[in-house]
DNA sequence: AGCAGATGCAAGTGGGTACTTGCATATAAC
DNA sequence: GTTATATGCAAGTACCCACTTGCATCTGCT
C-alpha cells in the first residue's frame, strides 16, 4: 500500500468512525468506504483495533497554527476572540469523532488519549499569554489565571462538542459565543483595556 | 414483571451501558445482571432499544433538590459553590453514562436526549438566582448573565464529564474547583460582596 | 522478459447477537 | 383446588463480524 492509499484508509476509517463508533466501524465497512480490499487492512494494519487506533492518531484534533495567541498582546479581546473561534471551529468540525472516543474511555482507553494529546501545549500557551497580559497590566487577578484558562478551554470545548444536541443551553448565535466567552473570562480577570504601565489613548470602556 | 424487578432490569441495563455502551450491552448480558431470563426481557419491553432508552429515561441525571439555589440570596460565594459543587457531584457519578450517550448521537439520538431532560430547569433556576443577585445590587453587569451562566454550567459539566480522561486541564484538587468556578462566574458578573442596596457590616474583600 | 512483493477474490472459520418458538414450571387470584 | 398469567428453559433462526487461507492477478523493479 503506498502512502496515498494508506492515508486513504486512515482518513475513510476516521469518518466511518465519527458516524458508527468503535463496533460501527466494521472492517468491511472501512475497505469499501477506502476501495480496497478487506485483507488488505490485516495485511497492513494486523487488526481492526490497531487500524483504528492509528487513524485517530493521524487525525489533527487541534489545528495548529491557525489561530495561535501572538506573541506580544496589543488588542487582548480581539485575540483571545479569534483563538476562541479558531478553537471553536476545530473542534466543532471533529465533534463527532471526539464524542466516540471519550465514550471508548472504559473500554479502549488509548482512544480518548489520542483526542487529548495536543491540548496541553495549547493550555500552556493560553497560560503564557494571560501572563503577559499581566505583566503589562492588563489584568488584575493573576492569580485566577489557570481557573479563568481552565473555564475558557471548558466553555469552547463544551459549546464545540455539544451544542447540537442540546443548542438552547449555549449563548446565541453559536458564532458570537466564542467572543462573549473571551470577554467574560476577560472580566473574571479584572480586564481593563487600557495597559497600566503603558497609558495610551483612552478607549470606550468594556462594560 | 412486577415494578421492583422492572426497576431492577432497568437499573442493571444502565449499569451495563455506562460500561459498554449500546452495543456492547447485550441481551444476554443485561438478564443475567438482572438474573432474569433472556426472553422475559423481549416479552416486557419488546426489544432492546425500547429497554435501553426506557432505562435511561427512567435515571436520574440531574439530581434534584439536593442543592438548590435558595429564593433569596444570603451569601452568594457560598450557595453558588454549593449549586455548583452538587452538581459536579452528581454529573461526575453518571459521567460514563453520560459519555456513552452524548456518543450515540448519530445513531440513536433519543439516547443523548435522555441526558440533557431537565437541564433546561436547572438553566432557569441559575439565571433567576442571578437576577436576583443583580436586582440587590451583588452584581454590575447583568447583561452579562445568560452568558456567565452558560460558561458556569459548561465548566461544571466538562469537569464532571472529563476529568478522569484528561486530570491536567482542570483546576486541582477537584474538590475545590466548583468553588473556583463559582467565584470566578460572580467576578465576571462584577460581583461585590455587599449588596449595595442593603448597606452591611463591611465584609473582608473577595479577591 | 523475469522476479518479487503487493493486492484482489472467494470462500471459509469460529465466534457472536437480537430475537423467536414450543413446552414446562411457577405464581397469583378466586 | 382450579384457572389464568407470567416466567424459565432450551433450542433454534437468520443474521453479523474479525480474521484467515489459498490461489490468481497486478505492479514495480531490474
């Protein structure tokens, strides 16, 4: 199988699980969706299982780059709002595949692992960023920071994740919800817009 | 059948999905638990699905009066971390079941249904809870509450829902974050601790 | 062209599953 | 005790599934 074909498979396995879960995804099921023959999968993969496994893990869970914090704060809710949306939209668009996984938590536990792994660089980037936005003063509760990250990635990955099954529970419409969340956790940090070491031209307030 | 061994038929099918999802709960396997015979089980609820989503209807998910926010308002920090850890706590014992059914979406969407009944109660009870604190003058930015609350049930529930998949990304001890949740939700509400109407004792400051 | 390796085809193995059927036994009500 | 109903037992039906096997064909390289 060359690389082209095997991405193949990996990809139509992917999708037939995100639709049927780890039983759902039959083995035939997979060969025909990829247009190979069903041997073939054991020839190249050994089992089921494995094939799986290794789809989930070449499948990017987080985009990466796409909506990165920058380095330097100039517009904080600007871009926590983008990185919000950016998250928003990553993991809405793979929602199904990471419902079937964290439901495989019991059974085959390296599934939900292949949906974290990848998050916790993403944690520690949000980190570093409100620590800059402490540091230059826009902020006042540092100490809240890993509580107010913590709530942010929460309310994103809980908004990604279930608002189709239960849409009256999320602020409407869904594609202003990740602004109001990067305000509100703005706010729960004692946000002010204007940098405390760096007066600037004075802004309309927040609120 | 008579109800209590109904009940238990239906009490040991949710036991087996919370392990082994939909299809991994068998037949077989739900009448031994229930230490009843295979066919009773088609005779009394006509098939598998109609048991499943039978039992699952019949669970509590959302356990009810057990911290309910009170009718007027005495200690903010304290009822809200109260509601919030009550919550958490009964969330995170049905977790597992919870997950298993959030996955069968796609399939079977009754199921995910059964776990989102009564949420739109508890919803409503947070955001008159919140008004109230807003009409005593506990909070400034009442605009703000549909979209706190949101973000207050989202961090419960992934918390509840995830932390035994992913312990890192939330707040540590997990015994001490629905109080973290809490507080953070009434600062980004620009909570005071003296309701302003009411002038009181001077209370120490929150942050 | 010849050769080695990869893939396809078809059949099969050895399990598993939801559900049904016919008869026997148990239980509850009168 | 009798009768009606519920449940158990055992076997069966008609599928489903991951995986294997033997042979044929295809592909890529020399």
């Amino acid at each position: 199988m060359t690389t082209p074909t095997r991405d193949h498979v990996l990809a139509a396995a992917v999708r037939l699980y995100a639709e049927h879960g780890f039983r759902g995804t039959t083995t035939r099921r997979i060969a025909e969706e990829a247009g190979v023959n069903e041997v073939t999968l054991f020839r190249q993969f050994g089992s089921k299982t494995a094939l799986l496994l290794e789809a989930l893990r070449s499948h990017e869970m987080f985009s990466r780059g796409a909506n990165a914090l920058p380095d330097a704060p100039v517009d904080p809710l600007a871009e926590l709002t983008a990185f919000a949306t950016g998250m928003r939209k990553a993991l809405h668009g793979t929602r199904a595949t990471i419902r079937k996984a964290m439901a495989e938590f019991e059974e085959n536990p390296e599934m939900p692992r292949c949906m974290t792994h990848g998050a916790a660089a993403i944690h520690a980037a949000v980190q570093s960023y409100f620590e800059k936005l402490g540091a230059l003063g826009y902020i006042s509760d540092t100490k809240s920071i890993p509580a107010a990250k913590a709530m942010l990635m929460s309310a994103i990955f809980h908004d990604a994740l279930h608002r189709d099954i239960d849409p009256h529970s999320f602020p409407q419409p869904a594609a202003g919800a990740p602004a109001i969340y990067a305000r509100l956790c703005l706010q729960s940090l004692g946000f002010q817009p204007v940098a405390a070491r760096r007066p600037r031209t004075a802004k309309r307030r927040v609120s």
